[in-house]
C-alpha cells in the first residue's frame, strides 16, 4: 500500500505558509495515462503543495524520522536510553481516505466546470 510523506521546503520571503511537497512512495504503478498525470498536479494545486512525487520504491526522508532517543547518565554512571517510537495505526488509511475525498471533490468541481 502506498505511503504518504511530507518533505518541507524552505520558506521563501513571499510565503504565507512552509511550503512542502508530497512524497507517495510505494506507489503500485497503473496505465500511465496524461490524465492520471495531471491528477497529481491537481491533487498538489489543492493541498497547497508545490508538486507531488510519486515512487514505486520505499523513500525515506530523515526529517520524517519520529522516533525519539533520549541517552542519559544516571548518577552512578550508568547510562538510560529512552526510545519513544509513535503509535500511527490506521494513520495511513485515514490519509488516503481524505486524500479520495479531495479527489472526488476534485472531480466534482471539474465536471460542474465542464457543463
């Protein structure tokens, strides 16, 4: 199943809001068609992201990284590492849901235009 990342941007003076891309890895390739394309562009246009990548190969970006590591030295010098690592179950389908909810919406408002 297709994953769904975030990738930030560095903000440029005219920025309202940090820019970022959306990066879909994992991705199960299907016909290649202009319109299956353009989708991901309009899918960028109403997210506010600057493009959307889309890979069949697992990309990690490190800042995405949310497992934390806390080392410290107790006091009769042994060493206590914490490892905190998020619960996102059912994280993924909840996207991928909003995500075909702004598609259909999409759609919907390309077909009004169209009539």
């Amino acid at each position: 199943m297709a994953r769904l990342q975030i990738l930030e941007l560095p903000e440029g003076a005219g920025d309202d809001r940090p820019p970022f891309v959306l990066v879909v890895d994992q991705y199960e390739p299907v016909e290649a068609t202009p319109s299956r394309l353009f989708r991901h562009q309009d899918m960028a246009e109403q997210i506010g992201a600057r493009a959307v990548l889309v890979f069949e190969d697992t990309i990690d970006i490190p800042a995405n990284d949310l497992t934390l590591t806390h080392v410290q030295e107790a006091a009769d010098g042994n060493v206590i590492r914490l490892r905190v690592e998020p619960d996102l179950e059912g994280f993924t389908e909840t996207v991928m849901t909003e995500v075909a909810k702004a598609q259909a919406e999409v759609m919907d408002a390309r077909r009004g235009e169209r009539r």
